[in-house]
C-alpha cells in the first residue's frame, strides 16, 4: 500500500487536489489553520494534523497550496513549521504560486535538513497537444455547469503543474502530480516554475483587460456583443479571455461573468501575481508596460469592491467609467 502524503492548505484549490490523490489511493495527513476544511477529510477517514510539523513528522511527502509567499514562509519556517521536524529525504513541493525568490531560500532551508524543495505551481487552462478546438478545451474546464479556470481543472485532475528543481527529483514529483494534473512539465531549477506560472499569469491579465476594452467599445458602439464576440473568436483577436472564458454577462454560458463575476479566479490573486511580475521584472531588469498597466487596474479594482469578484470583473469595471 502506498505511504501517506501530507497536503497543507485545503482551500479552493487544496481540497479538490487533496480528494485527487485520495482517489488515486494516497492516505493523507491534511493541515490547514482553518479547522472547518479539515472536517471533511477526517469524515473521509484521513488523519488531521496539529501543524505543519506535525505533518512533517508523520509524511515524508508533502504538499503545500497556500495563497501567498507569506504563508508558504510560515508554514515552512514557522514556530511549529515542516522544517522543524521534517525527515531526511522528504520530498517537499509547494504548488503557492509565490515570489521566485521565495522558492529559491525555502530550497536552501530545506536541502540544509536532507530534504528536497520544489516549486510546482499550477495553471487551470486544461488545453493539451492533442485538443485541437476552443470547443473541446472547454469542454474540458466545465465542471457541472460551470467553466472555472483553476477550481475546474483542480476537480478534474486536469491541472498543468510547473515544476521547479533538481531534475533527478521530477520523477519523484511527477508520481504525485500526475494525479492531480494532466500536463506536468519539467521547467528547470528551483524558481523556475514560479516564473513561468507568473509569465501567463501577466499575459492572461492583459488579454482579460484588452478582451474587456474591446467588447465594451464594440458594445458602446452598437454592437450586438454576442455577435463581436463570435466574431473575435473566427479572427486574429481570439484568446482564451475571448473564447472560453469572455468577460461580458450572458456571452457565454457557465463563466464567472454569467455569475455575477462568483467563483473563478479571485481579482485578489491576480493583483497578487501581477505583483510578482512586478518584481521579477525589476530583478531582471525586465521591460513590462502592460503588465505594470495590468497590476494597477487589478490593484484599483481590489479597492473598489471588487476583490472578491472574478478576475473577469474588470469588464463591469470599465463598463463603470466613462470618458470625456
Ligand atoms: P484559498 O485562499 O482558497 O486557499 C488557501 C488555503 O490555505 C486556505 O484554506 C487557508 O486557510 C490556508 N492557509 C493559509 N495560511 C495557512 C497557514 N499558515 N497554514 C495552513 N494553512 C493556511 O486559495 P486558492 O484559491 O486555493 O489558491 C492557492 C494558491 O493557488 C494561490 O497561490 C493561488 O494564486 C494559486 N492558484 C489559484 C487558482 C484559482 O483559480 N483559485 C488557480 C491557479 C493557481
């Protein structure tokens, strides 16, 4: 039988992968600060642990989906943090998508103590070489009635996890995550997953917010928006924020923007990771306009309501403004 794996932060995006790898046959040890979320899992006839450490001592795979740097420190490094009990050996994958930087000194703490560190951040898109349409990509993001970028592939095991670390250990990894995503890809050192997760996670930003300018235009100039939208997604303007995942209420059925901008990807988080685009471009000396532009709008949005609200919000939020 196979050894248990402890899993760390049960939230929207922990629970459903957590349940992946019970299905797979993983007995578990789950963590999270709030207790609730554990609930359902002990019911399930998994362990709770008492803290991170606890997890450590009793799992020498673990997990972590956390929200923020922050939190991945403190679960790391903490009082009663993975380090303080974790075994020679362990294999440590933190899926937060978090600062690079971050990454880069938990590996160092981490391989001081005989274990192994890796970044595997995860991305929702649930495309693959071999699906060919916007159609059947979609198909595959809906859970019920509902396309939900992460949380929907999180359910259906259709993650892309980024993987950041020694090469040797990705085997090791890839056994774990192959369980809860479809696409598991090898990017190279420590961090490096990071930087790829926050590289499409600027592009996504800017292609949500120049979807939403154009069908607002179009729209104020009397277009019917179903109609612009069909008609972006047989031209050059498609993307994915045009074609799976279109800002503007009742284009699409099962979206966020259908739903009052409920569930999906929090504007929160995408403030967050636009962030730490910010911040790596600095480091590397990198140019980014639109993806300074983006983290602005997404940091103007969080202070006007619309936080909590899908990232797709920032239609309604434009449809707000008007011009001289
Ligand atoms: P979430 O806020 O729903 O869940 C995070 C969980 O971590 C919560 O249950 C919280 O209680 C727990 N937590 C926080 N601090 C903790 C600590 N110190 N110890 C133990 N548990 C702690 O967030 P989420 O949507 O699941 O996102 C998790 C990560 O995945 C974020 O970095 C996010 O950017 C990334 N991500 C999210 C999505 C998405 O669609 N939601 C998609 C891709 C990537």
């Amino acid at each position: 039988s196979k050894t248990p794996v402890g899993f760390i932060g049960l939230g929207n995006m922990g629970n459903p992968m957590a349940k992946n790898l019970m299905k797979h046959g993983y007995p578990l040890i789950v963590y999270d600060v709030f207790p609730d979320v554990c609930k359902e899992f002990k019911e399930a006839g998994e362990q709770v642990a008492s803290s991170p450490a606890d997890v450590a001592e009793k799992a020498d795979r673990i997990i972590t989906m956390l929200p923020s740097s922050m939190n991945s420190v403190e679960v790391y490094s903490g009082a009663n943090g993975i380090l303080k009990k974790v075994k020679k050996g362990s294999l440590l994958i933190d899926s937060s998508t978090i600062d690079p930087s971050v990454s880069k000194e938990l590996a160092k703490e981490v391989e001081k103590m005989g274990a192994v560190f890796m970044d595997a951040p995860v991305s929702g898109d649930c495309s693959d070489k071999q699906i060919q349409s916007s159609a059947e990509r979609r198909e595959l993001c809906v859970v019920g009635e509902q396309v939900d970028s992460g949380v929907g592939a999180a359910r259906s095991g259709n993650l892309t996890f980024m993987v950041g670390g020694v090469e040797d250990e990705f085997a090791a990894a890839q056994e774990l995550l192959g369980c809860m995503g479809s696409n598991v890809v090898y990017c190279g050192a420590v961090g490096t997953g990071q930087s790829a997760k926050i590289c499409n996670n600027m592009l996504l930003a800017i292609s949500m917010i120049g979807t939403a300018e154009a069908m607002n235009l179009g729209i104020r100039s009397g277009l019917d928006p179903k109609l612009l939208a069909k008609i972006l997604n047989m031209s050059s303007g498609r993307c994915w924020s045009s074609d799976t995942y279109n800002p503007v209420p009742g284009v699409m059925h099962g979206v966020p923007s259908s739903n009052n901008y409920q569930g999906g990807f929090g504007t929160t988080l995408m403030a967050k990771d636009l962030g730490l685009a910010q911040d790596s471009a600095t480091s590397t000396k990198t140019p980014i306009l639109l993806g300074s532009l983006a983290h602005q709008i997404y940091r103007m949005m969080c202070s006007k309501g619309y936080s909590k609200k899908d990232f797709s919000s920032v239609f309604q939020y434009l449809r707000e403004e008007e011009t001289f």
